[in-house]
C-alpha cells in the first residue's frame, strides 16, 4: 500500500508539473503571438485622404494628437477583431456598388457617402479597409466585420489638416451603409446580370470558393440576411451622420434570437387575429415541410432568417410590428477615453463597470454589429449552461457565437490607457488664458455639479457619472424611456431568472428587453469560443474571467445624482436618466446632446426658442445640416450649414434638442437654487475653458 501511495504522489506530482509548464508554455506562446498583433508600425497610421469630398471638405494630411498611444497602439485597436462577422471577407472585396463598376469598398464611396474613414493598406490591414472594418475568421471562413474602431474614431478638419481623434466619435452613416449594402448584394445575386458574372468570377479569382454554387448559396444567405436585418430594424426617425440607435439594434437582435417555434407561431397567430395576415396563409405556411423544418429544428440561429423566403415583405413587416421595437432613439456614437475608470456607462448609465460588467456590456454589443450567434438546444446540462443560470433540465441552450470575449478583454484594457485629445496639441487657435482664467470661474459656478473635472492622464483616476432624470434635465427622453418600457417575448429563455440590481427578475412569455439582453449576455459569456481547441478554449475562458473580475479596480456602487431609484416594482427606473461625465475632451467630439441635436457648445449655451419667446434673439437651430468634419474653432462645433448634408430636423420624434438650459435661461435646480442667465461674454469664456479640458 505505501508503494502504491508513493507511486501515486509521484504521478501526481508529474501530472502538476506538466500542468504547470503546458500553461507556462501556452502563456508564453500567447504573449508572443499578442505581442506580434501589434508589430503595425506605419507612423501615418495607415491614415489616407479623399481629394474629392462630396461635402467640400479641404485635407491634405492627417495628424493625430497624443493621446497615450503609439501608431502600433491605433493600429491594434483599428484591426483587432471581436467577433462580427457580416459577410463573407471575399464578397466584400469584390462588391460592386449599383450602377457602377466601381468597388463598394472605395474609399471614395466609403468616406463620401457613409463617412467611414479612408485607410491605406498596412500589415494588419492589407487590403486598405476603413478604420474599424476588419477580417474575422469563425469555424474556417473569412468575414468581413466591425471593430470598436468604425464607430468610435472620429476627426476633425481645419485649415487643410485633418486631425484624427482615437476614441472619438464616429461619423458614420451605419443607417444608409447596411441599405444600399443590401441594394448591392441585391444587384450582384441577380443571375441573369452582367454583374453576377462578375461577382462569381471574381470571388473565384480569390481562391477560397471552390464553385459557382459555393458563391451562389452564399450570396443568397447572405443577401437574405442583410435585407431581414434592416426591415427589421427600420425606423420613422432618420438617423444621419454620426449617430445610431445602438441599443435599439441590438435589442431586435437578441429578440429575433430569442424566437422559437412556439413564439413564431402564436405570433403570426396574433396577426391572424388582428386581420394582418388570412388563415389561408397561416395554413399555407405552416404545412409547408420546409418551414415545419426550421421550426423542428435544435438550431436556433437565423429562424426568421430561414423562413424568410417562405413569408412575403407584407408577411415580415407584420412580423416585425408583433415581434420587435422600433429603434427610433438614435444617439451619437459615445467617446471612449475614460470609458474604463467610470463607474456607470452609456448614455443613461444602463451598464455598470464593476466586476465582469465591461465584458457584458461588450457583448452585447458585437451581438449589434452582427456576431455570428450559433444558438442551438442540447440535452443535459452544461458548465456553461449552469453558469448563466438556466438550471438543470433535459435540455439546455447552447450560446455558442463569435464574439470573441478575449479580445474584447484586451480591447477594454487596451482603452484604459487611451487619454482624451487636448486643444493645445491641435494645429488651431491658441488659447486665451485670460479668458479660460475667468470660463473655469463659470465652469465651477454653472458645471461642476454634474461635471466632475479630472486628470486626464491620471492612471488611478475614477470617474463618478453624474444621473439626471430625464423630467429635470429636459432632454428628449425617447432613449431612456425604450431602454425601461421596451418588451419582447422571451421564447429560449422563458422562466428563467435575471438579477435586476433590486432583486431577480423571473422572465414571463413577455419580458423587459434590458432583462432578455442581460440574460443573454451572461449565457454568451459563460460559454467558451467554439473555435478553439478544447483545452485553449477553456484556459482562454477561465483566464479572460479572473483576469476581468480581478484585475478591475471598479467595485460596485450606488448611482449619484438625482435620479429616479430602481425599485422592485419597478426595477429598471434609474434608466430613465442622463449621464454627466467629464468634459475632457469635448472639444472634439460634436455635435452635442445624447442625441447630437445640437451642432456647436455656443449654441449649447442658448435657448431652445419657445412658444412665449420673443423673435429676436438668439436661439439653438431648430434645422442644421450634418456630414461636414470642418470645425468652427469659435463656436466649437463642425460646420452646419451652407453644403448638401444631412438634414437635422430637431422637430421629429427623438431629434428634440430641447432641455440641458443651464445657462441658457433661469433654471431652477433639483435643490431650489436657480441658475442664472449667462451673458455672451460668460458663454465664450466657457467655451474657451472647455477648449482647455
């Protein structure tokens, strides 16, 4: 017995020590190989120039600011995937735009019409795509998807210099991008066309399809897939240049993701009922074997998708009234420096920092700008399946998907560093210190409440986002009211639970959204990328995990300012607020409000014109166009008039640029001090303070 022991404390202590040097070795192997992802040296950044600009935009060179990060550190952050797979990498090199020979890709095509911006190509990018486009490989094929990068980076043009801002808000037009993508995709799946021809031939040319049917079967899934996801997502609000309902977006997605049979039936049974739909084609539908088998199905990826061709364009946009939430509260795509060191995100601070919430909240998102999500029912159960929270039962969901929760690790940790652009270092204006002097004296008077000052390049920084409820800041309240008042039908994740901050939620047939996009990210989370070896896939997933929960400062806390509390009855009401977070930075980052409504800080600081106000005066623009990156350096904003761009009409639904009147006119605080009306001379003085941040 004792050599049996000993024989077994000797192979115990082999197996410990192979353990222990395959991970030493797998971590090295991994270091080097991250190492390598950012040997993108380019000093220009892979940054290019369009000399036609469709909007009269005059740049011959591009010149980014430090903001804490080399061009190898812009370049790894332009091109380092997450897991959105759009289409597939070969049919986007090669798509035509409609009406024209000419590659959809160009950067012509590309900055002049949806304001993605130009590249050369570089190491990490060699085929020259615009910032934040990127090659994802999931279970061997190639797709063209985004990074952070295509919607938070941003510039700005003066005097011939295009001034590129890591982090910054986007400009892009994502809205009209996906449709005439899909017009496109449209075009080249016409068989009998000259342009079909040429699209098959040249995917061919590439070398990674094998067939015309290969291409064929593709271009048609896909293309399917394009026009489902925009009828599903369209909207009576136009969302212009530099803005997106991003959460809008990605509720729907989960949503369609959530649909299983049962939901799909008794939803087109509903239409049925409200006379949207005959029995005749109810019958039709769901006798045919086609159909019953995608409903039949373990898959849960893409039902509607595949179902589709089955289901007339009547049939879909019924489908989406039943099913879906219009995602009409566009917003302006969020800067991301300090995004790490703040307690709560997003605009009405639905996402908390602390723990593993930055990961969360970054799933999310890539399930927005279209991750691959290979949802399928299994039997028994599994760590994953038990981690989110489903319980044991016969079957269980699987949530395997391409987002890639490493990166997205990496890419938070990678932001932290990022610092927010200083006016000093920009080729414009000097500053007038004499009047920052007296626009700080203003700032701590009027701002300092809810805009807490901070060292930008402070390493242990913290950020305490100040909540406004949307009854006393007076902004339009379309995103903050959906984000509590949009629900959906649960389908695979019906009578679960989700914790709600007050409590757990149990999800019913019909759910809050925000809870069915908490469930899901969770599940996502907790389960390893499919696209691994086993024991990488679960090194990777524990590792990402104790590194996110551990090495994250951010504990956490209770919301400041006044806000409406979250409650057990009603357990997401803090929503229904808006953020104030530091103002470094802002300088760069128009047109301002949550939603963009307002083009310059000067006209932030006036008056929405109401009905009892007089004529004369000063007001904010009630109509102004958007597209041009041309800053005015005295009102601080990008030029908004006198070009065919975008027009802003602040009348529509979600477009108010009502509210935030500090200063604008005598306003009475949450704590009875009224605030006075600023003079012109306090506002430019403001305004040259801010510059200052």
């Amino acid at each position: 017995m004792k050599k049996l022991l000993a024989l077994l404390k000797c192979r115990h202590k082999h197996i410990t020590v192979s353990v222990l040097l395959l991970a030493t070795v797998y971590a090295a192997a991994t270091f080097i190989y991250e190492n390598y992802e950012s040997f993108d040296y380019d000093p220009n950044r892979g940054a290019a120039v369009v000399e036609n600009d469709v909007f009269g935009d005059k740049v011959s060179t591009i010149q980014y600011l430090n903001q804490g990060w080399k061009p190898n550190d812009s370049l790894w952050f332009y091109n380092t995937t997450q897991g959105s797979d759009l289409l597939p990498y070969d049919f986007f090199l090669v798509l035509e735009q409609v009406g024209s020979a000419e590659l959809f890709r160009s950067n012509e095509n590309m900055n002049n019409h949806y304001r993605y911006l130009p590249q050369r190509a570089t190491r990490a990018d060699p085929d020259g795509l615009p910032v934040g486009f990127v090659k994802d490989n999931y279970k061997g094929k190639d797709y063209m998807g985004f990074t952070c990068a295509a919607c938070h980076t941003g510039q700005v043009n003066y005097k011939g210099v295009g001034i590129r801002i890591d982090g910054g808000q986007g400009d892009a037009d994502m809205e009209n991008f996906i449709y005439d993508l899909s017009e496109a995709m449209n075009a080249a799946n016409d068989e009998k066309s000259e342009v079909h021809k040429r699209f098959v031939r040249n995917v061919l040319a590439l070398g990674h399809y094998k067939t015309e049917q290969e291409v064929d079967a593709d271009l048609q899934k896909y293309a399917r897939r394009i026009a489902l996801y925009y009828t599903l997502n369209q909207s009576d609000v136009r969302y212009g240049f530099a803005r997106l309902d991003a959460f809008g977006r990605i509720y729907n997605r989960v949503l369609e993701h959530l649909v299983d049979g049962p939901v799909l039936r008794q939803a087109m049974s509903d239409l049925v009922a409200e006379k949207k739909m005959t029995q005749a084609e109810f019958d039709a539908i769901f006798s045919d074997e086609r159909v019953l088998a995608v409903l039949k199905s373990n898959s849960r990826d893409h039902i509607l998708e595949r179902i589709s061709p089955f289901l007339t364009q009547k049939h879909l946009l019924a489908i989406r009234c039943e099913l879906f939430n219009s995602p009409n509260a566009p917003v302006s795509y969020p800067f991301l420096w300090d995004i790490p060191q703040h307690d709560y995100v997003q605009w009405n601070g639905l996402a908390a920092n602390a723990g593993v919430g930055p990961i969360g909240r970054n799933t999310g998102e890539v399930m927005g700008v279209f991750g691959t999500l290979d949802w399928s029912e299994k039997p028994g159960a599994s760590v994953s399946s038990l981690i989110g929270g489903q319980g044991i039962h016969p079957n269980h969901i699987s949530f395997e998907s391409s987002i890639n929760v490493h990166n997205l690790r990496r890419i938070e940790h990678h932001i932290a560093s990022l610092n927010s652009p200083l006016w000093q270092d920009a080729p414009l204006p000097p500053l007038d210190m004499e009047r920052v002097a007296r626009g700080e004296h203003v700032f701590d008077q009027h701002c300092a409440a809810c805009h807490a000052e901070i060292d930008r390049a402070d390493p242990t920084r913290r950020v305490v986002a100040h909540m406004s409820s949307v009854r006393n800041v007076g902004t339009d309240p379309m995103m903050a009211k959906n984000s509590v008042t949009y629900m959906g039908r649960s389908g695979i994740l019906r009578n679960q639970y989700v914790g709600a901050g007050v409590g757990n939620v149990l999800i019913g047939e019909r759910a809050p959204v925000e809870a069915l996009l908490t469930k899901a990210d969770i599940n996502v989370v907790a389960t390893p990328h499919p696209d691994k070896w086993w024991w990488r896939r679960g090194f990777d997933w524990l590792y990402d995990l104790a590194i996110a929960y551990f090495s994250n400062d951010i504990q956490p806390s209770i919301k400041r300012g006044d806000y409406t509390p979250d409650t057990t009855v009603s357990p997401y009401a803090s929503l229904e607020s808006y953020k104030g977070r530091s103002l470094n930075g802002i300088w760069a980052t128009a047109p301002y409000l949550h939603n963009g409504s307002v083009p310059s800080l000067y006209d932030l600081l006036l008056p929405k014109k109401g009905d009892k106000d007089p004529a004369e005066g000063e007001y904010r623009p009630d109509m102004f166009l958007t597209g041009s990156r041309e800053l005015d350096p005295v009102k601080v904003g990008l030029k908004s008039s006198g070009y065919n761009g975008f027009a802003f009409d602040t009348k529509l639904p979600g477009n108010s640029n009502a509210g935030h009147e500090y200063g604008a006119r005598p306003v009475t605080l949450p704590d009875g001090t009224v605030e006075p009306t600023l003079t012109k001379q306090e506002r430019l003085d403001l305004i040259e303070y801010l510059k200052s941040l």
